[in-house]
C-alpha cells in the first residue's frame, strides 16, 4: 500500500488523542520542534498575504488546534477569521487565545457546517493528516472557499536530502515519541505522529490530491529541507 492510498485514521480516536495531550500541546510542539513551528506558521500567514492581499475580509483555520495559525493570521492580516476544530479540548484552548477578531467553533473539518463561497482563504496547519477521508477534507475546502478563493496547507513531509532524512527519521521514530510521553503522558500519540508522517503523501502526490479536489494554480514549497511542505491552491470559478 503506498501513501498515496493510504486510508486516513479513525476520527474518534484522533479525538481521544488530541483530547488528552491537549494540556501539554503548545509547550510540546515548540519543544520538540525548538520553536520551528512559530517560523513555518510565519511562512504560511505570508502565504496567505501573497495569495489573498493584507485584509481578506473572511479565513477559515480548519483543524485548528490550539489557535496558534488563527492568532497569527489576526495579528498580521487585517481580517476575521474563524477557526475551527473537532476536538473539544483543543477548542477550549484556542477559546482561550481568541482575541481581536478570532472566532473559534467546534466543527468537523469533514463535514463543516458553512455555507458554499464563504471564504477568502481558508487555512490548515498539521491537520489534513489526521482526516479519516484527505480527499473529502481538500473537496470540503474547496466548497467553503468562493470562487479563485485561496487554500494554504502547512504539513509534515519528506525531508529532500538523504543523509537529513535519516536524521529526521530517527529523531522522529525514537527521540520525539519518548520526550512526548515523560512529558504529556502518552506515548501512542507521538508514535502515531510518526507512523502518520511515514504513510501522508509526499509533496507531489498531495499537489496531484488538490487538483483532483478542484484546485488551481497549486504549488508547494519545502520548509527546513522538507520537514514539513506548505502547500496551496485557488478555487475555480463556478
């Protein structure tokens, strides 16, 4: 089975994960990451500017976690953003950062109750991983998002260089799960992180997975050697 037909995890236990690292989430992602993750988010709401101007009236954040992305796009765009997540812990979290024009709403990204052509851009950070269905969660962007609206994916991938791929994936196979489980309590939810990178497509299959889902004009550039990819797209016009 490759990554591309890989299917994607049961949601109640992505839930049941999130749920319970949620208390240590942000200090683990900065940790493990060394801050790393602040810079890629950085990368990505630059994107954003790129695509859709400095004040695009209307962002989704799909899967957003803890609120970090949505924060960022509020303090460095003139825009309301909505950002949502099906796990409630994780909502309260970024309930707990919304400030400014940030509303946060526990939402499915599968099934996402919004109307059609509501967006300007809509957004996902480390979450089109974790959908049950990546297919469906890319065509139910596309639908939120009007007409030559943009979609910006920040995601794990495949490191480009041999010899830093070997690094990163020893790294992420045997350090990154350890200190995640002295620390949050859990040791399947940051094996499944690596088990969950191994099987995700790699940069051009994902390219290929948002044409299939309507997207034009896509593209994707390689953070840190491609440690992680941001992806983007633009809706067509209906």
């Amino acid at each position: 089975m490759t990554r591309r037909d890989y299917p994607g995890p049961d949601s109640r236990q992505i839930q049941r994960m999130f749920a319970g690292i949620a208390p240590r989430y942000d200090f683990l992602n900065h940790f493990l990451s060394a801050s790393i993750d602040r810079h890629w988010r950085r990368i990505a709401t630059a994107k954003v500017r790129d695509l859709a101007g400095s004040s695009p009236s209307l962002c989704l954040d799909a899967c957003c976690g803890t609120g970090d992305l949505a924060v960022a796009l509020d303090r460095h765009l003139e825009t309301k953003v909505i950002a949502a997540d099906f796990c409630h812990p994780m909502v309260t979290r970024a309930m707990e950062k919304a400030v400014g024009r940030i509303r946060v709403i526990e939402a499915d990204a599968l099934q996402l109750p919004l109307a059609d052509g509501s967006f300007d851009v809509v957004t996902i950070a480390f979450g089109l991983r974790n959908l049950a269905d990546r297919s469906a969660g890319l065509r139910e962007i596309h639908r939120v998002l009007k007409p030559g609206g943009a979609a910006v994916i920040l995601e794990f991938s495949r490191p480009v260089l041999p010899v830093f791929r070997q690094m990163f994936e020893f790294y992420f196979r045997n350090i990154l799960p350890f200190v995640g489980s002295v620390v949050s309590g859990d040791s399947q939810a940051y094996r499944y992180l690596h088990d969950s990178v191994q099987v995700f497509p790699d940069q051009d299959q994902l390219v290929e997975m948002m044409r299939n889902a309507g997207f034009v004009d896509t593209g994707y550039r390689n953070l840190s050697g491609g440690i992680a990819a941001l992806h983007w797209g633009l809706s067509v016009y209906r």
